[in-house]
C-alpha cells in the first residue's frame, strides 16, 4: 500500500524539491511556490544520528518556551531544577511569533538535532497566509517524531468527574490530517488531503503494542473511524491487527472514534492502552485531560527514531492567562520529568514527581483552573520547599 | 528633556534630527527584534524569592593526588574546602606510575570515577622508559578506560598576575584517546621506526561537536579548528571535514580554520583573537601549555577531562613540579580552580563562586603570592590567605 502510495507522490515530490516546474497534472493547479512551501514530506525521514550532547553527566537541552504561558512555565522549570541540582543545561531558542519567516524554526530544529532533546511549550503560528506552516507540525514533520504519548493518569487530590484513570494515549504525529496538503482544485471546492501510510501506521502501532508489553499494560484499543474511510483507516486498522498478532498476551480490540468518545465520558476506565491517527489523538486527548483535571496538569511525549520532544499534554497557548500568575505549571513541570526519566536521571525526576504529587494531592494548592486560588509561583514555590525538605539528608542524585 | 517649556521644541528637534542622521547613517539600528527581547527576558519578574540553593546533603568526589607536589596541593584544597564547608566527600586513591608498589589498581579507580561521576586529579609522572616494554602510560589508560575524550583549557588573564598580554580568555579543547597518543609504534626494519597516528570520523566528530555545544553553552562566538591537513592531508584532512561538517549544524558560531604553526604564532602574538580552538591531541598538548605559559605558568590554569558520564578536573598544563616536592613553594591556584569548576559542575554554585571570589581577591590584592607568580609567599601562607578572604 506505502509503496503504492509513494510510487504515486515521490516523483511529483521529487520534481518539487529539485525546484522544477514540471509537475504533473494533478498538481499544477496549485501554484509552485505554494506547493513547495506548503508541502511536507509526510514518509518516514532516514536521519542520521547526530552524537548527543552528554558530557560528563550533564546534558543540553533545547529550550522553546513558545507563546502564551510558555515562558512563564519554563521559567519555572528552570526554578525547580535548580534546587533539585538537575543536571542538565538549557539553550533556550525563542521563536518570535510575528515573524513570517521560519529562520528561528530552522534554528531551533537545528538545536534539537544537535541535542537529541527538547523542552517545549506550544509555539504560536499567528499568520494565517496559506504559505506559513503551523510550527508545531512543522517541527515534528522536520524531526519526524513519529509518535506522541500521552499518560492520563488522575491525581486523587484533584476534584474532578471520574477517579483511578490510567490511560495511555498513544498517537501517530505526523501524517493523517495534518499532512499539510490542503488545494483548492475549481473555485469553491477545496481539498484536504489525509495521508495514512503502512509504514508510519506499523511504527506507531508497534511502539503501542511494545509500551504495552514492557510496561505490563493488558489491552490495546486501536481508535479509527474504518466505517467511513475505509481505505485510510482501514488501512491503519488492518495495520494494527496484523501487528497485534506477534504480542498474543495482550488483547487488543478497535472502537470507532465516535463510540470511543462516548465511552470515554461514560465509562473511562474499560481503556488500557488507546493507539490512534493524528486528529483522533488531539480530541480523545483533550476529552481525557478534561475528564481528570484540565490542560495544566498532563504531559505530552514526542519520540522519533533519534529525537524526542517534550511538551504539555494538550496543546494549548494559553495566550489569555499569560502573565497573571495562574497558569498551572504542573503540567510543564510533569513534561520536564519525563524528560528527565528519558535522560536516564530517574532520580531527580523521582524527586520531583513526589513534590508535584505532595504539592498537588497533600497540600492541595490548586491554581484556579482546578478550583483553587493559589498562584503559579505558590505551587512552584510549594513544590521547591518539598524538593528541599527531600533532599535534605541526602544528595540529589542518590535515591 | 522636557521641563523647560521654552527649550521644549528645540530639544525635541534637536534629538529628532540626531534621531534621523544615525539612523540614515546605519549607526542607530531600529530595534527590529523588540518581540525577541521581551520574550526572553519576560520572565524573570516573576522568580520564586527563595534562598540560593545550599543544600544539606553531601556529594561524593574522587580524589588523585598525583606524583610530584600533587599531594600538597590537593592538601591545600581540602583545606579551603573545609574552611568554606563544602558538602563534599573525597574517596582518595594513591595512583601512580613511577610509585608503583603503592598504586592504586586501575580498575578500582575507575570504578570510583564511574560511581562518583566526578574527580580530582593531580599530575600523574609518565617515565621516559618503559619497564614491561608496554607503551601506553597510566594516564592513557585512564582516559581510554573511562572514555575520556575531550580536555578542556580555559585559558583565562587572572587579576593580579603580571604576563604579556592582558584579557586573555580562550578555551582549547584537545581531542585526547587518539592521533598521536595511540602507542602503536614499532621498528619495522632496524633503525626505522613507525609511530601511528589514528584519526577517526567518529572521534573526531564528537570532538567537534563537543567544543559547539560547549561555545553554545557558554555564549562563545567562535570556534577555530587547528590542524596541520596541508601536510597530513588525509589524518588531519579527516579531522578537518570532521569539524567543517558539525559547523553546519551550528550557524550562529562562526567557524575558522588554522594551521597549527601559524596557530603558535598568533597564541604568542596576538592571543586575544582566539575564542574557542579545538585540536587533535598532540597540537592540543602542545598548545595547551603554550597558552597556559601566556598567563601565568602551570600553577593557574585549570582543565577538566570529559566523557559522556563523567569528568575528571585537573590542572591544565601537566607539569608534577618534582623538584619542588617538600619545599613548600608549589601554587595551588590551579587545584583550586579545578576545584571551583568541580563544585560549578556538581550544581554547587554557591560554594564554588566562593571559593572563586577568595582566590581573586587574593590574587588581585597581589600582597600573599607564590614563587611562581613573583611573590616570596610558601603554599600555606597562600592557602591561609584564601581561607582568610573566604566571604
């Protein structure tokens, strides 16, 4: 199917990358320059590791603090790790949201290459000319971070309409709808294109089906809407049955998005682990964070084959509460965790973690998105008091 | 500007013609990245108002102190670092070349490092013969054990010491598990010798992108790659391409390259042009100590030796000082520093700015110096003064 599928984009991509202008039919209703501009490869990338910027035990880390709350948040971090004795440096890369030209994108892109990891709040993409990319999908196009993960898992000292959820989310980032491949082709009809590839589907399938298996999870539900787009989900669904098969000892079942929505709201705790296309994963994702608590308390992950991406679960800019001390940094402090556990500093993060949960569940300052009055810096400064009073007889790195 | 009314208008179009003329004359540029500014440094007006981090627990090092005045320099440390009560434990091994009934064995040294993450490390002598007929020195071993691929020589102008040139601030990164230093050499006929010098994508690359992530970190604006291709067109030319293909991956550093000959030369000339330099391993030996002697000798300047996991803090130029042992004259700014690096590395800022702070002041006022410096000061008077102007 990939190959099909590629024998009939590649050479048209091809023809675009050298900048000729012989492009098929198909296409040529489009203007070139769009095209090119618009267009991502939505294929699996071949990229060549980089060595990682580990030296001596501390490592770099690119920083994109974003728009909105971004700043703010990583301000914080940066505030937690330092009493935590993180080893780990920021080189931060702001990108200018104004701006029409991608010069700071390419250079952050650049940054996270050279560092293998990054930081990262939601960057905004205010021009709405059709040559500009969305940053965001721009960025893990580049990196082809090809999956993203999301743990919705409750925190018992947040109120909210379910309790005990434990839900892996686990998403294809890259293609599916958010292929960027959008034409108008006769005036008034436009073309949205979702591209949905073997290749891409078996890789995040898997990483599904092997979470599941080291982590001792039971189930995978794979979420698709086959019923209608019966190529293009079918495909992913076929994808997953097949795969399903080599992992006996864990169930593995489907749901249509529609019926899996509902059954998120009615009865959340039936899921395990969820594996699904890319706008499936942005609305399942949100219900979820909504379901436990709002967007200020989940992490997001994105893992390519070299690269991974670490960002608050939902990706919200937070633009109207920017710079009025009650944005909820826990959801960038849980995001700088799993950095920290990708790093392999399982021990600072473990330290953190238990500020946030005592933060969070024992002390119960809640910011006002969860129903409390307390500020940003209360939480972080609740947070700072109980890393020192953890670490106060012995060092930061031994658990 | 504007409280005299009567002036009011002249000021004004006074300032809007100065305004204009630098503007048109592209002296004044106009803040076009005003949003850029903002968003960096935006956050700083809410940071949490805790005290700076100093905490109570306590972090493990490995301590060598090395042939030569090695022991009484790192005495004179762990006296500093008492004074100024810094959380840190030594696990101190005995490792030697020259004294080898007392050695240390290399594996459980290694170990240590490996455990702690972090070490200080005296001069170990090397002896010009070899006794098994093994050509690798205890040193290489070391280095090749733990990985430790780059050293670091931040050659920096220290108040106070009298040299030259002032303002010297460059950092030489030396490639050091490879190149020269491979002990592959044999007598292929009688009276022929062969010295292998091994150059290797892989190493080289890491190499190169170490001393870019270490100018990123450190807001450095240039590196200079300093090789000899013109002549080892393949050996050095491997190593260049090395660099010249991690360069890319950086636009905003500059990168240059030159010749090592001509790189003395400019050292002793006109230093000040350098930034970073990153070199294979015998230029960087060379070099290293070359720059060292441009601020002050062997007993200022600090280095570290990293890998991946680990780093290994020791004086930059490697001299054991053996014909001083006992006489109370060694400098022990260079331990220090090394020591102040190590704190800085282990996230303990505020004792190594301390540490940093005494040994500047000290220098600075100039009174209590070591032989080497000038002075008539011994070791101890040196290390009282430091704990004296411990703040």
């Amino acid at each position: 199917m990939a190959s099909r599928l590629s024998s009939r984009i590649l050479p048209l991509l091809r023809s675009t990358n050298a900048g000729q202008l012989t492009l098929s039919r198909t296409a040529a209703s489009a203007s070139v320059s769009e095209f090119d501009m618009q267009h991502k490869n939505p294929f699996a990338k071949k990229v060549i590791a980089i060595p990682k910027a580990e030296y001596g035990g501390r490592h770099s880390v690119t920083m994109l603090p974003g728009g909105g709350i971004g700043p703010e948040l990583m301000n914080y971090v940066r505030e937690v790790f330092r009493y935590a004795g993180v080893p780990v440096d920021f080189e931060e890369c702001p990108i200018d949201p104004q701006s029409d030209g991608n010069e700071d994108l390419e250079y952050a892109i650049t940054s996270i290459r050279r560092n293998g990891v990054g930081l990262k709040g939601n960057i905004e993409t205010r021009s709405l000319s059709r040559g500009i990319l969305s940053r965001n999908v721009a960025l893990r196009n580049e990196l082809d971070l090809f999956v993203n993960v999301i743990r919705c898992k409750s925190f018992p000292g947040v109120k909210s309409r379910y309790q005990d959820i434990d839900i892996m989310l686990i998403r294809q980032n890259t293609e599916g709808e958010y292929a960027m491949l959008e034409h108008e082709s006769v005036p008034g009809v436009v073309e949205s294109m979702k591209i949905v590839t073997a290749e891409n589907s078996e890789r995040v399938i898997r990483y599904a089906f092997e979470y599941a298996q080291k982590h001792g999870r039971k189930k995978v539900t794979t979420i698709h809407k086959a019923n209608i787009m019966k190529l293009s989900d079918g495909l992913f669904l076929e994808t997953s049955k097949r795969v399903a098969k080599h992992f006996p000892d864990i169930e593995h079942d489907s749901m249509i998005i529609d019926n899996c929505c509902m059954q998120l709201v009615s009865n959340p705790h039936q899921f395990d682990v969820m594996v699904m296309t890319n706008l499936y994963g942005t609305i399942v994702s949100n219900v979820l964070c909504g379901l436990i608590g709002g967007a200020g308390l989940i992490s997001g992950r994105n893992y390519g084959d070299h690269y991974a991406v670490f960002e608050p679960g939902t990706r919200n800019t937070g633009t109207a509460i920017a710079g009025k001390n009650i944005a909820n940094p826990v959801s960038m402090l849980n995001a700088a965790v799993d950095m920290l556990e990708h790093l392999g500093h399982q021990n600072h993060a473990n330290i953190i973690l238990q500020a946030i949960d005592k933060t969070i569940n024992e002390d119960h300052i809640h910011t006002p998105d969860l129903g409390g009055q307390a500020t940003s810096i209360d939480v972080v400064q609740s947070v700072v008091k109980h890393i020192q009073e953890l670490t106060k007889d012995k060092n930061w790195s031994l658990n | 500007m504007c409280t005299d009314p009567a002036g009011h208008f002249g000021s004004m179009a006074a300032l809007g013609k100065n305004f204009f003329n630098l503007v048109a004359r592209g002296t004044l540029s106009l803040p076009s990245h005003h949003a850029r500014c903002l968003h960096g440094s935006a956050p700083n007006e809410n940071s949490i108002q805790a005290p700076v981090s100093k905490p109570k627990s306590r972090t493990k090092c490995t301590l060598i102190p090395g042939d030569g005045v090695g022991p009484e320099l790192m005495y004179s440390m762990t006296e500093v670092f008492k004074a100024a009560g810094v959380p840190i434990d030594f696990e101190q091994f005995f490792f030697s070349e020259v004294n080898q009934l007392m050695s240390a064995p290399l594996e459980d040294v290694a170990a240590s490092i490996r455990k702690n993450g972090i070490c200080l490390k005296g001069i170990l002598s090397t002896p010009d013969y070899s006794r098994t007929g093994e050509l690798q020195t205890l040193n290489m071993k070391l280095r090749r054990e733990l990985d430790l691929f780059a050293n670091v020589v931040h050659v920096r102008s220290l108040p106070g010491v009298k040299s030259r040139h002032t303002n010297i601030d460059t950092v030489i990164i030396r490639e050091q598990i490879e190149g020269e230093y491979s002990a592959l050499e044999h007598e292929t006929v009688k009276g022929v010798v062969e010295c292998l010098k091994i150059v290797t994508q892989r190493n080289s690359a890491r190499i190169a992108k170490f001393a870019f992530d270490y100018a990123t970190k450190n807001n450095r604006k240039k590196v200079t790659a300093v090789h000899k291709a013109n002549i080892m067109k393949l050996g050095d030319g491997l190593f260049l391409r090395s660099c010249q293909e991690i360069a890319k991956l950086y636009p905003k550093i500059k990168f240059e390259s030159m010749i090592v000959d001509n790189c003395t030369m400019q050292m002793v000339s006109n230093p000040r042009q350098f930034d970073v330099c990153v070199m294979p391993n015998l230029y960087g030996n060379i070099v290293d100590n070359l720059a060292a002697g441009l601020v002050g000798g062997a007993g200022v300047v600090a280095g570290a030796s990293y890998s991946s996991k680990c780093v290994v803090f020791e004086p930059g130029a490697r001299h054991t000082f053996s014909e001083a042992v006992g006489k109370n004259v060694a400098n022990p700014t260079a331990m220090l520093l090394c020591g102040t690096k190590m704190l800085n590395h282990v996230n303990l800022q505020y004792y190594g700015d301390m540490i940093r702070g005494a040994v500047d002041r000290v220098l600075k006022a100039g009174k209590v110096r070591t032989k080497d410096l000038g002075g008539q000061s011994t070791t101890n008077e040196f290390t009282f003064a430091i704990i004296n102007n411990l703040k």
